[in-house]
C-alpha cells in the first residue's frame, strides 16, 4: 500500500513524471519524422504548387473585380471579462485594417490606410451581467436532458460559472462576422476582399453545431416569437433560415441527404406551384428509392406546416417566402441594436435584452450562435453577389483531413500518385500542419516557399472512405453525415523563408475561401461520388478538388499573390502571416488593454467611494475581500 509522500518529494516524483512523459513525446515525434524523408517525391510532388504567376494574378483581379484598384480589409478581434463585485462584465470587439490593392501589370502594390487605430473600422460591446443570471444566458450550462432548466450537474459556484462563461468569447465572434458583413454592404467603403481570421469552414460547422439542438430552441431562445414586420419568429423560420445558403449556379442547396428539403424549399420559392413529378424532374432523379425519400421529404414539410398541398400540388406557406429576409432584418436589428447604440433604450436595461411581448429576455448564447451564422451566411451572399474575395487564414490548427481523409480516397479513386508505403503513410505526424511544414524543411532544396497545396472542397472534412472500400463510393465520417459541399476550398500554404538561411521558414497556415462558381466549378474539377444511405438509396454527392498542381485555378493564383504580397518581412513576429490581419490584432490589443484599463479604474472608483464603503462590504465576495486584504499587507508603508 502506497505511503504518503513529503511535499519535497512528491514536488520531485513531477518533475520526473513530467520529463519522461515528454521525453517520451519527443521520441515519438523523432521517429514520425524520419517517414517525411521521402515524403515528397512519394507523394507531395504533384500536391504542392510554386511560381505563382503575378502577371496571370493581376490580369485575373481586374477580371475578377473589374478594377485594377480595389479596397481590402482584415479582420481580428477581442474579448475580455472580469468580475465586478456581483457583476461579471463582458466585453467584445472587432477591428478591421484597411488599405488599397493596385493590380499592376505584372506586381501588386498593396496601401495601408493611414491612422488605422482612429478611423479604421471597428465595432464593439459591453455587457455587464449578474453572476446568477449567468447560467441562463450561457448555454454552456444548459441541461441537456431538462432544456428549460439549468444544468445541476455543473458546479454553480460563482467561481466555476465565471471561468466557464462563454459570453464575452460570442459577442467577439458575432463582431467579426458582422463587421465583415457591415464592410461588404457599406458602398462608401467598397471593400473587395476581406480576410478573417478563422477557417470559413470550420466556423460554419461550428455555428451549425452549436445550434443544432432542436429541444433548446422553444426553451431557450429568445429570437423565437421575437416579431419582425409584425411577424413572430418560429421555430420553422430557425430551421430554414439555418441552412440557408442558396447559389443556383453551384446547384446549392443539393437534393441528398438532409438538404433535400431544404431544396425543396429553395426550388418552391422560386418556382411556384410545383407536382411530385416536376420536382423529381427539376432534380433529375430517376431512382425509385430516391423519389420515396422525395415523398417522405413532401409529407414532412407539408405536416411542419412549411409547404401547403392542394390536390397532389405543393405550394411553399406565404409565410415563409420571406423568411430569409426577414432574418437578414432581425440579424442588422440586433446587430445594430448590440454594437452601434450608444446607450440602452429605455424600454431595456441591457443592450443584450429584447422585448418580447412586453417584457424583457435575454438574448442567449444561442441566439447569438444563430445570429452568427445568419450573418455568415448574409456574408457569403453579398460577396457572391458583389465579387468579394472572402479568405479566412488560421495561424495554428490540429486539422488532419488532409491526412485521413483527402489522402485515402484520392488513392482509392486512382487519383494520386504515390510510392510511400502504407506503413510510411501511417507513420506520419498526427497533423495537416506538422506534415506540410516538417516536409518543407526536410526537402528544403525542392519545395521553396511561397507554395501552396492543391485546393480542395471543405466537405472532405466529413467524408471518409465507404465501408466496403468500393470504387466511387464514400461515406459521412459521423453517422454518415456529409457537410454542405461546394462552398468553401481549402489549402495549406508557406509563404516566406529568411533571405540568409533557407531552413529558416514561416509556419504553414490554414487558409479557406468561398467558391465561385464561374472559376471554380468546371467539368474538370468536379468529382462525383455515391454516398449509401441506411435503406439502401444511393445519392450522388459532387465535390470540387483541383486534382494536381498542374490544372489551372486562377484564384488560387491570385489568392497566393495577393497573400504574398501581403506577408511582411520586415516584422519578426508577423514572419510569413498576413500584414492586415497583424495590424487588425494590434488595433484589437491596443482596445482591449484600453477597455481593460476603464474596467479596473471603474473597480477602484466604487471601491475607494466613501458613500458605497458598507455596501460594497457585503456586495464582494470572500475572495475579493481577501485579495484586497493582502495586496493592503503588501504595500511598503
């Protein structure tokens, strides 16, 4: 039976747990390293494309943009949060730097506004918030089995609830997305490329995810039976509004899985009155099992309430023909509402609180998720409407699709060429960036930043090799769900090695854009698979993928010299990244260090008012009181 041990050696038995645990990690990363030796002519040779063309790039931006100037802007933001006495206040913000691109004959000439930190473009909001009414507002306490309850199964203490409060870290998200969205429509600004600081796609799986549970919507949010033009939101409005993301000339929404619907519903808006027959007609579906699902679909909708039928016909309920727009409103409401007034109205005494008939609710973290991901997807519609390059960079990601899931089912489909081993292929490191990055140093001579991987459709994310390995078949990687195709594009790219050491590279990023359909979707990089479901239906599920680093993609051209040139050497820290969105960080730094400094002064004026003395005494809690206590002893008299 184990003794107890003294403080001095159970201090030692760490630090030696902790040496050989990392030893251990270190070890095995040395050994997936030596598998990246022939990594690249086994096979990345025909994955990696270098000499970007500029002269291409510029003659593709005037096509593109139909300018040779346009304005640009990148997009980062803040949060910050600290407890106030019973008050927990919540902050958020986002910030854009902003310049011009001149596309000249063969270079871009890139321009930064002047004075950024003061006329730079910048939203933001504060939020303060009993600590008891916390757990109302956050869904990280949300009890799963009870919705209308809080979660007793989480610690409620007032420490616990303030260090897992995610409010601060959504009202930061929504900024960025609705400042982007505010840059794009705002005509005096004419922005024509934004750059975030996120994966487009993995913030849209997020943001579904993070509103995916049904049961939570009556019970906890607030936006449901909120009226716009005098029209309570419903539960149907969420979920058509939800999956919204509408482009004919992609074929979005497809007609699989559980988009049919959604498709259903596009195609009712748009067409009117439609039969059974011409919806099987207007998605060329001839299978029997295919139209059964169709009908399952038809039935569904018309019991929702969504469709109306009269006489084998369906028709979409007047009511929500204009539910996309009416969202569009509610998002600019509160979106307006939360980052642009000055102070509360007076009906409200928080800029986070509706009115809903007649009193007051808080907007949820929910809420805020489905206003979100509105606004992402308002996003993406006006830059295919407007010709805005939307591309979303992440500095550090764990992604590794490219490994386990591109990889096998290019192979699988007689689409790569490759002469590793499987055993060198699983011996790999664990990580997209890892491998790309190790590999760039290991064949220094050969891959020569800037470089970028062949683009490919984000839906590779959730597809996974069919069970049975069969040709042209693939399945959802998660109860055989495969996520929305065809609408972002996903790489990896190096964009900057030190003049005087070769080896001396920046990390590789992460970088997404929105697909467009007239550069992007062309017989040639289109791949069709079949995707099984449970009863047997076979449905075709088509993705984009630029299969080697020989087949043209203009944008991808352009994308890579526009990031090029916008990768500054000249500062250490931002080596290889993208300079708007360095700058974006710093405006955003240099607020949250600002709001913080107000914030602390406020803490100390309440607190060294005489009149509130007593109040303040049994207002804070044992932890503040002794914090006080303490930095008082230490202060040198």
């Amino acid at each position: 039976m184990a003794s107890l041990s003294s403080l001095s050696d159970a201090l030692k038995r760490t630090s030696n747990v902790l040496r050989f645990g990392a030893s251990r990690q270190v070890m095995d990363y040395e050994q997936r390293f030596s598998s990246l030796k022939n990594v690249y002519e086994g096979l990345l040779s025909n994955l990696i494309k270098t000499d970007f063309n500029p002269k291409e790039a510029c003659k593709t931006a005037k096509e593109f943009f139909g300018a040779a100037t346009v304005r640009f802007a990148g997009i980062d933001g803040t949060m910050y949060s600290r407890p106030l006495f019973d008050l927990v206040i919540f902050f958020g913000g986002a910030y854009a730097s902003t310049g011009n691109l001149t596309f000249l004959e063969d270079k871009i000439k890139v321009e930064y506004d002047e004075r950024t930190a003061q006329r730079g473009a910048g939203i933001s909001s504060v939020i303060p918030v009993y600590v008891n009414e916390i757990p109302d507002i956050d869904q990280t306490f949300f009890d799963d089995q009870e919705p209308g309850e809080i979660s007793l199964g989480k610690p409620l203490v007032d420490e616990a609830i303030i260090s897992n409060a995610t409010i601060a870290n959504w009202i930061m998200t929504f900024a960025e997305h609705y400042l982007a969205y505010k840059l794009a429509t705002d005509p005096n600004q004419n922005v024509r490329i934004i750059l975030l600081d996120r994966s487009l796609s993995i913030e849209r799986a997020s943001l579904l995810y993070d509103t995916s549970k049904r049961e939570f919507w009556k019970a906890k949010s607030s936006i449901v039976g909120y009226k716009i033009d005098d029209e309570p939101i419903d539960l149907n409005d969420l979920t058509i509004a939800r999956q919204h993301v509408c482009n004919k000339d992609l074929g979005l929404p497809p007609p699989r899985a559980d988009y049919l619907r959604y498709a259903i519903i596009d195609l009712a808006k748009r067409k009117g009155v439609l039969t059974e027959k011409q919806i099987l007609t207007e998605f060329d579906i001839t299978t029997e099992k295919r139209a059964k699902r169709v009908k399952r679909c038809l039935n569904h909708l018309v019991t929702r309430g969504i469709l109306n039928e009269k006489n084998e016909t369906y028709v979409l309920n007047p009511k929500y023909t204009r539910t996309w727009e009416r969202m569009k409103k509610l998002v600019v409401s509160l979106g307006d509402r939360l980052f642009f007034t000055e102070t509360p109205e007076a009906e409200t005494s928080s800029l986070l609180k509706i009115v809903k008939n007649g009193k007051e609710h808080w907007l949820t973290t929910l809420d805020i998720a489905f206003l979100t991901l509105f606004t992402l997807q308002m996003l993406m519609e006006e830059c295919w409407k407007r010709r805005i390059l939307l591309v979303g960079i992440t500095k550090d990601t764990a992604a590794r699709d490219f490994k386990r899931q591109l990889i096998p089912i290019m192979h699988n489909e007689g689409l790569l060429k490759t002469t590793i081993s499987q055993e060198e292929f699983e011996n790999l490191p664990n990580t997209d960036r890892m491998i790309l990055q190790s590999a760039s140093i290991f064949n220094s001579e050969k891959i020569k930043p800037p470089w970028s991987l062949i683009e490919y459709d984000s839906a590779f994310r959730t597809l996974v090799l069919d069970k049975q390995n069969r040709r042209g078949y693939v399945s959802g990687a998660i109860k055989n769900k495969i996520s929305l195709e065809k609408i972002f594009l996903k790489t990896y790219v190096q964009l900057s090695q030190a003049k005087t050491d070769p080896l001396l590279r920046s990390n590789v990023l992460l970088v997404d854009r929105l697909v467009y359909p007239e550069y992007d979707y062309k017989p040639e990089n289109i791949v069709e698979f079949w995707n099984e479901l449970s009863d047997g239906t076979k449905e075709p599920v088509q993705v984009i993928l630029f299969m080697n680093k020989d087949v043209p993609n203009p944008l991808q051209n352009l994308t890579m010299t526009i990031l090029t040139t916008m990768a500054p050497s000249s500062i250490p820290e931002a080596f290889g990244h993208n300079k708007p969105l360095f700058i974006a960080d710093k405006i955003a730094k240099w607020n949250y260090s600002q709001f913080k400094r107000i914030v602390d002064t406020t803490a100390q004026w309440i607190l060294n008012n005489h009149k509130l003395r007593k109040f303040i005494f049994y207002m804070s809690t044992f932890r503040e009181r002794r914090a006080a206590i303490e930095a008082a002893r230490r202060e040198q008299i």
